[in-house]
C-alpha cells in the first residue's frame, strides 16, 4: 500500500506540472490572438483549460491519504 501511496503523490505533482505548463501556453496563446487575430475571449478563458487537471490532482490526493491510512 506504500508504493500506491507514492504512486498516487508522485502523479499528483506530475499533473500540477503540466497544468502549469497547458495553461501557461493557452494563455500565451490567447494573448497573442487577442492581439493579433481577433479574437474576442478574453485571456483568463485559458484559466478554464486546469479544471480537469484540478479534478485529477485532488482525486489523486485523496486516493494516496486513503492508500497511507490503509497500511
């Protein structure tokens, strides 16, 4: 059960990384068609990109403080 609990914590910090690095793109990528292509949304719409990685960090969590309350 240790190593689950591992697992689960080492995927937690695995998923906040690329959330970081996907919402930081689409930001990026927002300011730029603001500027230059038109578009209409505004930049914070990229914000909305970490919601499912939200949900998967705290599914995650909560699996591995199940998983070390178990052993």
């Amino acid at each position: 059960m240790k190593k689950l609990y591992i697992c689960f914590l080492i995927l937690a910090v695995l998923l906040s990384d690329i959330m970081c690095a996907v919402i930081a793109y689409n930001y990026c990528d927002m300011l730029w068609g603001i500027k230059y292509a038109g578009y209409s949304a505004p930049a914070s719409v990229a914000f909305y990109t970490g919601i499912p990685y939200l949900i998967g960090i705290v599914i995650c969590i909560a699996l591995a403080i199940y998983f070390r309350k178990k052993s």
